[in-house]
C-alpha cells in the first residue's frame, strides 16, 4: 500500500492564483481531512469527509473548498490564494478501526 | 482555537534518559491521541488514550489521562537520539468524525 499520498510537494503561488492540493489514499478508509500547520503551532482542521459525497467544515475553512466523489480521493481548492494561506498542508485518513495515517505534506507559499 | 496545550514547548535531554512532556485540554473527550513529527515530515500516530481509560503502554511509550484535570502525559523512557522530533497531542471529541484537535507540540532533542 502506498498509504496517503499527496501532490504537489512545494507550489508557490501568486496572490488571487488558484490550484488544488491533491489527496490519495488507498487503504479504503472511510474518513479523510486536511489540515495546515503553520510555524511552531500545531495543525488545524480545514475539511473533513466522512465518506463519499459527504464533506464538512472544520476550523479553518474559509477560502478553501473540497469534494469527495470517490473513496479515495480528497482534493483541497483554494480559490484565490492569499498569503495568510502560506503554510503546511496535511492529508490525513482514517477507518473506525484505525487511527489517522498522515500525508508527507504539501508546502505552499503564497507571494 | 488549540484545544490541547503541550508542556513543555521545547525539552533537550541526554540519551539514555526519560523524557515526559504533558499536555492539558478544555473540554470533554472521546479519546486523546499522540503523534510525533520528525522535522518536515508528516505525522506518525503514537498511541490513543480512551477516556475511560487511565493508562496505556506502547513499547517505551507510557501515556497516562486524567479527565478530572484535563491532562495527559507522554514518557518515553530510555530516550535515544533517533527519538528527536516534536511531539503533539490530539484531542477527538467527535467520537465519530476524527476530528482532531492539535496542541502545539513539545520539541524533544536527544543528545546524544
């Protein structure tokens, strides 16, 4: 199994630029979120699905948006990037019987 | 907001030690995760803690819980150098969704 993949590793981006952060996991877990970590904080929920076609806001919601049309994908949008977005993004999965497997992370920058 | 707050912020120890860090949260849990984090990688799952539980063993790990404080520690005894990473704590008060809530992490440097 390859786990939780995430893609791009590094994206920079410019201000008002869009893109999506890619998500996939192949262990057939139910439940998938993303998650920013900012320097020397912990990380914060943006997203979470609980199962295809279902999504929810978490924390940190504002100016991302997600979908879940298959078990194993969970693709994170940002609309019009801004630099209050810069930071760490973490995939993470998991089933009722497992605990969360992290993503090795995507690094954004937003000029 | 940080439901979980760890302490200490940053801890540097001899190999060969113990090293406990702790961490406190504001409100009911279904249970409480530790997760480690070596530099610029991703998370890797530790160990959970239920609420109904009081104590947990994994290996070198001990995690204990109190909900009447709020709190749970984490020892790693026997440190080695291979242990350096920041350690975080997660609260999951969905009981369903995993939605977790992070604290912002010990840094734990084993010298070696």
């Amino acid at each position: 199994n390859a786990g939780v993949t995430q893609t791009p590793k590094f994206q920079v981006l410019k201000t008002g630029q869009s893109m999506t952060l890619q998500c996939a996991q192949d262990m057939n877990h139910e439940y998938m979120s993303w998650y920013r970590q900012d320097p020397g904080m912990g990380l914060r929920l943006i997203h979470y699905s609980v199962g295809a076609g279902i999504t929810d806001q978490g924390e940190v919601p504002n100016g991302y948006n997600v979908s879940r049309s298959t078990t194993e994908d969970f693709p994170l949008r940002l609309l019009s990037a801004a630099p209050s977005q810069t930071s760490v993004y973490f995939c993470a999965s998991s089933s009722s019987r497992s605990s969360e497997y992290f993503g090795p992370g995507t690094r954004l920058t937003v000029t | 907001s940080q439901q979980g707050e760890e302490d200490p912020q940053a801890l540097s120890i001899q190999e060969g030690e113990n090293a406990t860090m702790n961490c406190s949260y504001k409100t009911s849990i279904n249970n409480l995760q530790w997760y480690r984090q070596n530099s610029g990688r991703g998370l890797v799952h530790l160990i959970l803690i239920r609420s109904n539980e009081r104590e947990k063993h994994s290996g070198r790990l001990r995690v204990t819980l109190d909900t009447s404080k709020k709190s749970s520690s984490l020892l790693i005894t026997a440190s080695r150098a291979a242990d350096t990473a920041s350690y975080f704590c997660a609260t999951d008060t969905s009981g369903s969704a995993r939605q977790l809530t992070f604290g912002s992490g010990t840094q734990l440097t084993v010298l070696p």
